[in-house]
C-alpha cells in the first residue's frame, strides 16, 4: 500500500492507511508504538475498534471521503484501551490514487505544553526554591532554641502546665520536619545518570513498600520483561516509585487495595521543547492504584508545591516527584477516576545498551 518505506517509517508521527470500510490495513513504526500494536496484528480491524476518540468524528470522516477532502480535528483524547488517552491533534485525507482510501495521521501534543511552560519559568522556580531553601534553614535555628527551652521549663512545673511546654516541643519538632522537607525540595543536586534496570528499582521500591507503610496493600507486578535499560540515577527515581506508593497507600482504607505496577514500551513518546526539538522518552512505569483518587479541585496541579489532598500534608512529595523526573529530561502525568488512579512516569532510553542486562 506505501511504496516508499524508507519515508513511510521515517514519519515521527503515528499513521494508518484506511480501506474504503475503514479497516487498518497498514499503520507506520510510529503507529505501532503508540498502538502497542503490530502492523500484522491490527491489519483488517476496524479503527474506531482501536482508536478511541472522546468525540463523535464518523459523521465527519465519511463526509471527508465522499468530498475527497481533508479533515483537521485539534485538541481531542485519544485512547487505545490500553493506556490513558492522550491529548491529540488528528489529520486524515484522502490517500491520492485510491478511491476510498484514507491517511489518518495522529499528533500527540500531551508533552509540549508544560515543557514550555516550565521552561519559561525555570529561573523564577529556582529563585522561590533557593528563597524557601534558605528561610527554612535560618527558621530551624531559633525553634531548636525554643525546644530547648520549653523542655527546662518543663523541669520544674506542675504536670498540668507540662502539658503547655510538651505542646510547644511538639509543635516545634512538627515545622522542623515540615522545614526539613522544604529543604528537600530545594535541593537542586542533578541527577547521577547512569544505565538503570527500572525493574530492579521497582522491585526495591516494592519489597520496601510491603514491609512498611504499604504493609496492608496488595502490590501487583505487570512487568514487560523485554523493557530496554532507562538513562537515570537508581537512588532518585527509587525515591520517585517510594513517594507514590506510599501516596497510594494512603488513600486506601484500613482494609487496603491493590497497586500495580505496570511498565511497557511506547515508541511514539518524545518530549516537544519550545524550539521545535524533542527528546523520546518511550520507557513507561505506571504506578495504578484502586483507591478514591484525587479530589477533581486539586487534580490539575497536584505537581505544585503545597498542593495537598490529605488533612496536614505538605504538598511537597509530589512536587519534588516532579523535579526529579523533570531533571531526568522525563515526562509525569496523572488521571484519576474514583477507584483508578494512575500516575505514569515517562524516562529516556541509555543511549549506549539497548538492552536490559541478564537477571
């Protein structure tokens, strides 16, 4: 059906060819990665089977076809019923020479927008978090001398009015851990990129879960064992996989839930900067749990700082989740339904071993 396959799979952008009843009979690499699909699996499937779109296009396309003409939709989700939707635009025309046929032509643009934006405002983040780094370090000094103090007045008082001065011991040591975060946050260390197995720190990231706060959680493997190294540094992104499990486990009830772990490979997934260049970024690890999910009045700036869904949170684990997968040149997302929530983490490829070691 494409003559040239040189320049068919060349295209950086997922492509099908439709037959006059719309059946896939031919997709490009890119296509494959963003269907998980093969071309010799998905030929003859009808394409509205595969390709979810949250708007009603039928009416649309087949006018499109009747009229020979190009049909342009923007801003539209995406999905395969495999994964969370994307936010896309879409391009289908008329294939020249075969009557009926059409090019249908997907354009991901989930990963540009807030890449331009954090770029535009990367030298004001930096002074806020340099301004909190160091207010966070000056307020610690006084509240140690005011522990210290409450505690010798506590000597020499009535059990009664102890109960004043362990209230103030208490709250100091409450802001000096809350201080301790915020300095956390501001620590703008890069990362030590290095060839990482993500299976072995999903591994330690479980074990660790299981034995701790994630004890009364049910934590499931769904693992793609062909999944090539990822360029990272292991300590930082076992930190990432830490945060939210324990973020998930949280949200669960006493009686606990089930998180699985899921990773797979997506070709078509590339991180679009404001000059027009892009990074892939197709090694994906998602962190799926049945909880509640995140309240809809907070769900789209769960990443800022100080933006919290718990009663006395911080607000500042996601964010540094943010930062790190944000100095690895990789890509967080999240949706959340009550009873799914996933947060999907998108990391780089190791440049120089294009496969996982041996276990």
């Amino acid at each position: 059906m494409i003559e040239d396959d040189a320049v068919w799979n060349s295209l950086p952008v997922p492509a099908l060819v439709l037959d006059p009843e719309d059946n896939i009979i031919a997709i490009n690499a890119a296509a494959e990665g963003f269907l998980n699909t093969s071309s010799k699996s998905i030929n003859g499937v009808k394409v509205w089977e595969k390709v979810m779109i949250d708007s009603p296009l039928e009416d649309a396309f087949q006018r499109a076809r009747a009229t020979s003409s190009p049909l342009f939709v923007n801003d539209v989700d995406v999905g395969t019923g495999d994964r969370a939707p994307l936010h896309c635009n879409l391009q289908i025309a008329p294939l020249s020479g075969q009557e009926g046929h059409m090019l249908f032509l997907i354009s991901p643009r989930e990963l540009a927008g807030r890449l331009t934006q954090d770029h535009t405002v990367k030298s004001a983040a930096k002074s806020a978090i340099g301004m909190a780094e160091m207010l966070a370090h000056e307020i610690k000094n006084p509240l140690a001398g005011i522990t210290g103090a409450a505690q010798l007045l506590s000597m020499n008082l009535s059990a009664e009015d102890r109960e004043l001065t362990d209230l103030i011991v208490a709250e100091s040591r409450r802001i000096v851990k809350l201080l301790e975060q915020v300095e956390q946050f501001g620590n703008l260390t890069m990362p030590d990129l290095r060839p990482v197995n993500i299976h072995d720190v999903l591994d330690r990231a479980r074990r660790s879960a299981l034995l701790g706060f994630g004890a009364h959680m049910k934590i499931v493997e769904d693992y793609d064992p062909s999944l090539p190294l990822a360029l990272g540094d292991p300590d930082q992104l076992l930190q990432v996989v830490l945060n939210l499990l324990k973020n998930a486990s949280q949200a669960a009830d006493k009686s606990g839930g089930t998180i699985r772990l899921h990773t797979y490979f997506e070709h078509s997934f590339r991180l679009r900067r404001a000059d027009g260049g892009g990074k892939p970024v197709p090694l994906q690890i998602e962190i799926i749990d049945d909880g509640p999910g995140l309240p809809p009045e907070i769900a789209a700036d769960i990443f800022d700082p100080f933006v919290s869904g718990r009663e006395n949170g911080t607000g500042l684990g996601l964010a540094l989740v943010s930062k790190i997968i944000s100095d690895h040149d990789g890509w967080i997302s999240v949706t959340s339904v009550p009873g799914k929530t996933v947060f999907r983490l998108s990391l780089p490829l190791d440049p120089t071993k294009p496969k996982p070691k041996e276990s």
